[in-house]
C-alpha cells in the first residue's frame, strides 16, 4: 500500500513537471508573438512619434485615421530612371492635396513622402518594354513618417522602347546622305562629297547613340497617385 | 549588221519604255483597287549625291547632285510598285573628257521590298529597270535601257511623313563605249497619301 502510494505520488509529481513544461512553452510563444507585433508596431511607432520605445504594450491610438480606399497624389521631388536607379533605391516625393480623415486625421498638401524602386529593368528591343517599378512607403503625419500601404494607381512613367538596329543604321545613312549633299554643294568634288558623307554619318551616330532610348524614367514634377488599402492610423 | 540590229531594238524598246512603264503601272492599280486590297499609295522627293564609278570614273567625271521624284503604290503587305524620274549629275573640271555638265536622266520603275520587323523603321531593298538619257555638253545619247539596285529604311517622322536614306546603284548604257555606272547616296522625304 506504502509502495502503491509512492508510485501515485511520483507520476502526480511527473505529471505535474510536464504541465509546468507546457505552460512555459505556451508563455515563451505567446511572448515571442507578443515580440513580433510589438515589433511590428514600434516600427510603425518609431515613425509615428518616436515616444514610444520597444515595448511590448499596444501602442495607444490616437483615433486619427485615414481610411483605407482614400487616393493619395503625390509629387515625385527626384527624378527616377531605369538607367541611373536600382532596386531599393529611395526617392522624394510630396503630397499634392491634402487628405482628410477621420478623428481630426488631416495629411497637409505638401506633406513629404518617400518612395521605394522595386524593380528596374530596360528595354532591349522594341518588343521589349522597359519597366519602372516604384511604391510610395511612407508619408508624413503628425510630425513623422507613417507607413503606408496602398496600391500605386497611376504614375507619369516616361517609358521607351529600345529603337531598332534598322533605326539605328537608318540615323547614320541620314547623317551621311544630308552630309554628303551638303559637301557636294560646298566643294563640288568627290572628296568634299566624300568627307561630308564621312562627318554627316559620325553625326548620325552620335544622334542614334543618344536617342536610341530604352529605359523609363519618373522625371521631377511627375505624379503618382496611391490608393490606400489599409487604414493610416496615428 | 547585228551590233546595228541590236542597237535599232535597244532604242525602239527604250522608246516604248516609259510608255509601257506607266500602262504596267496603271494596270497594277487598278487589278489592287479591284482586288479590293488595302492600297497605299505615297509619293517620295529625293534627294542625294552621286559617287561615278568605271568609265565615269576613268573620264575623270566626280561626285554630283542627283535630284528625283516617284510615285508608289503598295499593293501587297511587303511589295510596293515604284514609277518615277530622276537626274544624275556629275562634276567634271579639271582633266574631265565628257565635257561639261554629264548628267543622267530618265525614268525608273520596278518593286520595292519592305522587309517588317519589330521597330518603326521599315528597311526595304528594290530593284527595277532604267531609260536613261546621257547628256553634256559634248554628249547626247538616246534613252538607254539600264538596271538600278537599292537598299534604304522608312523612318517614319509624322504621321503620314517618312524619313528616307537610301544608297543605289544604277547602270545603263550611253548607246557607245561609255557605260554610265554609279552609286548614289540619297536623303527622300516620304508622304503616305492613303
């Protein structure tokens, strides 16, 4: 009976350690979870007010918000090309109109934003579009930068094709043909005929070199207008 | 006797040429507008410079203007019919013997092929025949039956406004030992009427 009582008491005791087992785990992944919003939100946070350290308290809402569906049109204060830019690269812009919310939520015209590159690829041909693209990832409110989330709706994207090599040849035979009557006239002999086709063609070069074009480009002063698919709360 | 005999069929064919050249033509459109197909018709000015070769070269004649004016139809996505006339001109000054202001001037027809790729210039090659006439001061021939090649791109530069370099080559006769062969380098402007 003594031994029946020992063995209940040692599997209760066995028992009980493995419920203690269980329940730490349970606290370490509630905890890490709580970490990663926590972190998540002192992300969002640190660009709100930057009062709020990494803790793993909620922030507190302020009510203000932007509601999701809103259109955000921004100006684009640095030029962005597929020939000078590269995925990751970060760009100014600005807010044209200002957005009203709700809870007193107001984003001011002329509000600064930042911009990501996500993707840049040139055309290599005519059939080939060049390809720019861009994400508006934050915006000021409240004094700081807030992250946004949203789907680009429209973008002034200067875009060309790559010309062709027909085109190409077909610039320097212009330069050479309006070079070669141009010495032809001027010296009315072959070699004048001849070194004028030589500087018309070396001309048409330089033209097909520089304007064979290829890539996309987001000059200065060009909009972007970002539709919201998440409330901007701060 | 045969030399004569051939030259007699030379000038009655170069005759005829033109006049024969323009009926092709005219039939050719109007079996396309029958046809029902997509017809373009365009009208091009050119001009360029000329680069003499052999017996030019030899009698000391030198590069000159060479000035023309075409008519084409197209008639199929990748064949363009061309019918027109042009004047070749050489320099000859010093050392030259075909006396002075040698020129070249004629008539040319034949096909154009536009060879359509990506892109917006369109690259062609042509060939077609040539009654030429060459004259100077010293020189007169009658209209001479010849053979003119040609490699050159449409660019286009408005919306019915084309763009046209282009190098030929032409050949023909002058009715005795001299033969006209030259290259020519030319600038045309291009304007889709339909």
């Amino acid at each position: 009976m003594h031994r029946l009582a020992l063995t209940l008491a040692f599997f209760t005791a066995l028992a009980a350690c493995g419920t203690d087992a269980e329940s730490r785990e349970d606290l370490e992944s509630q905890t890490l979870g709580a970490d990663t919003v926590a972190q998540t939100s002192t992300r969002a946070q640190t660009s709100t007010a930057g009062s709020v350290g990494p803790v793993r308290a909620a922030p507190p809402q302020s009510g203000r918000a932007i509601p999701a569906g809103a259109l955000l049109t921004f100006e684009v204060r640095e030029s962005v090309s597929t020939a000078s830019n590269g995925v990751g690269d970060t760009f100014s812009l600005v807010l044209v109109d200002a957005v009203v919310g709700s809870g007193g939520a107001v984003l001011p015209a002329g509000a600064s934003a930042r911009g990501l590159v996500t993707e840049v690829r040139a055309s290599t041909g005519p059939m080939d579009p060049s390809l720019l693209g861009l994400r508006v990832t934050s915006v000021e409110a409240a004094g700081s930068q807030q992250q946004i989330l949203g789907e680009t709706q429209s973008a002034d994207i200067d875009r060309s094709t790559r010309g062709s090599g027909t085109r190409s040849v077909a610039t320097v035979a212009t330069g050479a043909a309006a070079g070669a009557i141009i010495g032809q006239i001027i010296g009315r002999d072959t070699r004048s005929t001849v070194a004028g086709a030589s500087v018309g063609a070396a001309v048409g070069m330089g033209v097909a070199l520089t304007t064979r074009g290829g890539h996309a480009e987001l000059p200065v002063g060009s909009r972007i207008v970002v539709r919201l698919s998440r409330d901007l709360t701060y | 006797m045969n030399t004569q005999r051939t030259t007699l069929r030379n000038r009655t064919i170069a005759r005829w040429l033109p006049a024969s050249a323009i009926l092709a033509f005219s039939a050719l459109w109007i079996f396309a507008a029958e046809a029902q197909a997509q017809v373009g018709i365009g009208v091009e000015g050119r001009a360029g410079v000329t680069f003499p070769q052999g017996d030019l070269s030899d009698a000391g004649a030198e590069a000159g203007l060479s000035l023309g004016a075409e008519l084409q139809v197209n008639f199929q996505r990748n064949l363009t019919a061309y019918a027109g006339f042009h004047r070749h001109a050489f320099n000859c000054d010093d050392g030259c013997t075909l006396g002075d202001d040698p020129r070249s001037t004629g008539v040319a027809a034949g096909l154009k092929y536009i060879f359509h790729a990506p892109g917006d210039a369109l690259a062609w090659a042509r060939g077609g025949i040539v009654a030429n006439t060459f004259e100077s001061s010293t020189r007169s021939s009658d209209r001479e039956i010849g053979f003119e090649l040609g490699v050159g791109a449409d660019m286009p530069i408005g919306t019915r406004l084309y763009l046209v370099p282009n190098i030929g080559f032409i050949s023909h006769s002058t009715g005795n030992s001299l033969k006209a062969n030259f290259f020519t380098l030319g600038l045309g402007a291009h304007v889709h009427l339909r």
